[in-house]
C-alpha cells in the first residue's frame, strides 16, 4: 500500500464537499493522478499567495494574501480534472478544485493566526458544504 492508503476511496467516492491542507492538499492532487514533489523552499514560513482564478471558496478575499505555508512538498503537476486556483513565486499550485466537484486543495494552513482571512475563508467553505 502506498502513502495515500485508503484515502482515495474516500476522496474519489464520496459525494461531499472536500478540502485539503497542506499534505491533504497533495494527497488529493496525487490520487487523481498530479504529481508531488520536494518543494523550493522547506519548513513553515509566509508566502504571498495569488488567487489567479474567482471561485466562491475565494468570494470577499483580496486578490493577494500573505498565508503560513510549508513547501517542503507541493503539488508539482496538477491533475487532469482540476484547475489551478492560486499561486505564488515560490510555488505554481499553491490553490486547486475540482473542474465538477466541490474538491479542493490549498497548500497553506488557513486555520493559524499568520494566515490572512482564514476565517472568512473557512466561512466560504462551510457555505459551499451547505448547498
């Protein structure tokens, strides 16, 4: 059994929203067929985030955020059903979703006090799992 272990029986079948952090952010990206890799820049610091396309994860956020992120690994190749939603100079898949289903992944942990709006962020998620 590889590292994903039954995570992609649930990632795959399940018909719920979903978001990834961090590893779960790879994990997804690796069980629909991305590659991840060893990052630029290792261990915890801020990233200045772009948000390169609208979604409603995304909805009442500025363009740019300043995010706490590790990049000791990173989603390297997206996969094939998903779209790249934000990026950084340091890192080109730091946000995705699924093309069909609420399935996302983000590379920064919006949950810690160094992450801008992620509150408002996690509010936009909740939305999204209650439609």
């Amino acid at each position: 059994m590889d590292r994903t272990g039954n995570c992609e029986l649930y990632v795959k079948e399940l018909d719920v929203p979903i978001l990834g952090i961090c590893l779960g952010h790879q994990l997804i990206a690796k069980v629909f067929g991305g590659e991840v890799g060893r990052g630029k820049a290792g261990g915890y610091a801020e990233v200045k985030v772009r948000i390169v396309e609208d979604d409603e994860i995304f909805e009442g956020l500025p363009k740019e955020l300043k995010v706490w992120a590790s990049h000791m690994d990173e989603v390297k190749k997206l996969p094939e059903d998903f779209k790249k939603l934000a990026e950084s100079d340091i890192c080109e898949i730091e946000a995705m979703r699924h093309r069909k289903k609420p399935i996302y992944g983000v590379q920064w942990h919006p949950e810690v006090y160094h992450t801008e709006k992620g509150v408002e962020f996690y509010k936009n998620f909740v939305k999204i799992c209650k439609r």
